[in-house]
C-alpha cells in the first residue's frame, strides 16, 4: 500500500475536467484531468504543499486541508473518509500478529435461526467466517477448502465464478472497491497486504480495477445468482456491522416473500437438507 495517498488523489485529480471546475483548459493536455497547481489553487494551499503531499514527503495534514482537497475532487463520503485514512499513515512500529478472526457461538447461533434467509459473516480480509444451512446450500462454502472461503478469491480466482453471477463484471468492480477500502483502513495488516499481491499476480482483471482506486462500501443492493440447482436468484442482500467485532460483517439476502426467488430458495433448502440427512 505504499504510495497509496499520490495514487488515490491522481486518480481522482484524473476524472475532473478544467471546465468542471470554472478553469479553462487551454487546450490540449499531457495528462487527463485537473493538474497539480490547479488543485493546490481550489484548495487553497501552496503548489509545493500539495506536491509533497502527493509525493507523501508532507507533514501531517489537517483535516481542513483534506477536506479542501475532498471538495475539490468531488470525493463522495465514502472516498473523503478513505482520504482522510490513507492520508495519515499507521506508525512505523511493528503491528503484531492478528490472531486468527473467530465468531463468537452466539452469533452461529443467530445465523443457524434464519432457517428461511441466506446468511453468512465476513471478516475484514473478506474471508467467510461462518455461514448458515441456506447460505451454504447458495454459496456451497462447505465444499470449499478453507482458503478458498474468500470472496476475492472466488470471485478473480475461480473460474466458475463468471457462470455463477451473470453480473460478474458489476460483482468484481464492488469486490475491489470493497477491498480497496477495507485494506486502506488495515494498512498495516501482512495478511491482506499478501491476498492483494497474490490477486495481482494471478489476475489480470484484479490488477486493472485495482488500479482504478475506486473505494466503496457494499451495504446493500441486488446480485443475481445462476444457481446449479434452483437456477436464476436474485438477491437482494443487507450486511450489518457486528457491534461486539466491527471487524465481522453479517451478509443476509433478503429475498421478497412469495417471490419466484423466495420460492426457489425454499426448495433449495429442502433439496440441501435432504442431502444432509
């Protein structure tokens, strides 16, 4: 994640056009985009400021300078919190270890009460800590080896994975966005650091969303789901932030009731339990 902060406020100087923001563009360009010395200008601070700010050579940065810069760059909230972290970067001490992310047996439990509702939890490098019965009949994350339960890694790694979403263009730009953001609050986790190096290495498709740096938090919306079994889902889907571990995301499909899909996930979990028993 070096260099994270130039490359995040490149990227986002890259999308604005002079005219956007009352400049004239003199004609053509070298680069896309506001330059530099014109973001400096809107935000109010000097050229060489912003220049070693982006260079990350600057001294901690107030939040009224980030915020000028947010402004300027028309940053959602999403991408204006995101700034305000990779701007700030974790000391230089070593972190320790993380131990291994558990769910408490509580929440198995609660995840085993939605009998009629996909569910499952995610820990912070996306990875699948537990599940219940229909969201592994959806998922099959039990015929998964363990380090396979990953929702990056499925989705850039696993080839079936463009079969199972008809949408898998739209899956993997929000799993990167997700990702991004995830591993800008966690800069100095070794173990995420290393899943976005294997996904670079191994995906080309990884390697170009990566490299957009476009950030987003998942919270909610509609992924469709062509199941081997029950055929075409569509899922609308809510993820709640565990209160006692807001490092654990609940991911719950919420299909609506009497739907063709609500239908079909009740056959599902009859055809799964059988199989079970």
């Amino acid at each position: 994640m070096d260099g994270e902060l130039g490359e995040f406020l490149r990227s986002r100087r890259a999308r604005i056009q002079p005219e956007e923001v009352g400049l004239p563009s003199y004609g053509r360009r070298r680069v896309p985009g506001l330059r530099r010395e014109e973001v400096a200008q809107l935000a109010g601070v000097s050229v060489d400021y912003y220049i070693r700010l982006e260079q990350g050579r600057g001294p901690s940065v107030s939040d009224a300078v980030l915020d000028a810069i947010a402004r300027v760059l028309r940053l959602d909230e999403t991408e204006h919190a995101y700034l305000r972290t990779v701007a700030r970067p974790p000391g230089k001490e070593k972190a320790p270890r993380a131990a291994a992310p558990r769910v408490r047996p509580g929440m198995q439990l609660l995840l085993d009460s939605m009998e009629r509702t996909p569910a499952f939890v995610l820990g912070r490098r996306m990875d699948v800590l537990a599940w219940n019965a229909l969201g592994d009949a959806v998922n099959g994350f039990s015929r998964m080896a363990p380090g396979a339960r990953n929702i990056a890694r499925q989705a850039f790694l696993d080839p079936a994975t463009r079969d199972l979403y008809p949408d898998w263009a739209a899956v993997a730009a929000q799993t990167v966005a997700q990702l991004r953001l995830n591993a800008g609050h966690h800069r100095d986790d070794p173990e995420l650091s290393a899943l976005v190096g294997e996904l670079s290495v191994k995906s080309e498709d990884f390697r170009r969303l990566w490299a957009d740096h476009q950030v987003a938090l998942c919270m909610y919306g509609v992924k469709r789901l062509q199941h081997p079994v029950a055929g075409l889902l569509t899922l609308p889907y809510e993820t709640l932030t565990v209160p006692a571990d807001p490092e654990q995301t609940i991911v719950v499909y919420t299909p609506e009731a009497g739907s063709e899909t609500a239908e079909r996930l009740a056959l599902l979990g009859s055809w799964a339990s059988t199989r079970v028993g």
